[in-house]
C-alpha cells in the first residue's frame, strides 16, 4: 500500500491553489503553522487539531535495553518522545464503512 509521500512544497501549493494567495504567502503560511506547531511540541504542550488528531509529547523514563546483535544489556537514556493519535473523524475518512473497530 505504497502511496504518494506528500512534501512541504506539496502543501505550499495545495494552499496556493485553493486560497488564492501567492506562492510566497502559501509557503509562509505552511511554514508559519508548521513552525507554531513545532514550538508547542518543543515546550512539551499537545497539539489538539479538531476532526484530525493530536500531537501528544510524552516522557520515557530510563530503562534496560538489549544490544540485539551481542545480547548485551545497555542502559537507554530518559528522553521525550512524539506521538499523533489520530481523530475518530480522521480514522472513519481513512477506513470508511468500519465502524470504529467494534465487532459484533
């Protein structure tokens, strides 16, 4: 299930054809929002777009991991992590006809 990758100047142009603002404007825009989102994530806040998703920053805490190729124990660093959970308007547009997942 290989689709298209969709790039920055994808989205600079969607903006471009369905606003109406210059080239310049729509990259600035895409670029403004992108970068908001960004800081916010950067401070450790959630991003909560309505009928898309979330953007949620979480903590991980130190832990013993395992060196695959030698079976060797190796301490992993605390660090932050990003996840998106998408939006059950957002997985209903992706998977239409299903019902959230629920069997009878």
């Amino acid at each position: 299930m290989a689709g298209k990758t969709v790039t920055r100047a994808d989205l600079c142009e969607a903006v471009y054809q369905k606003v109406g603002l210059s080239r310049t404007e729509s990259a600035m825009l895409v670029e403004l929002v992108l970068k908001e989102i960004t800081d916010c994530l950067e401070r450790g806040e959630t991003v909560k777009l309505s009928s898309f998703g979330s953007f949620i920053v979480r903590k991980k805490g130190q832990r013993i991991g395992r060196n695959p190729k030698t079976g060797k124990e190796v301490p992993i660093s605390p660090r932050r992590v990003m996840v998106f959970k998408p939006s059950a308007i957002l997985k209903q547009r992706i998977n239409p006809g299903l019902d959230g997942g629920h069997k009878a």
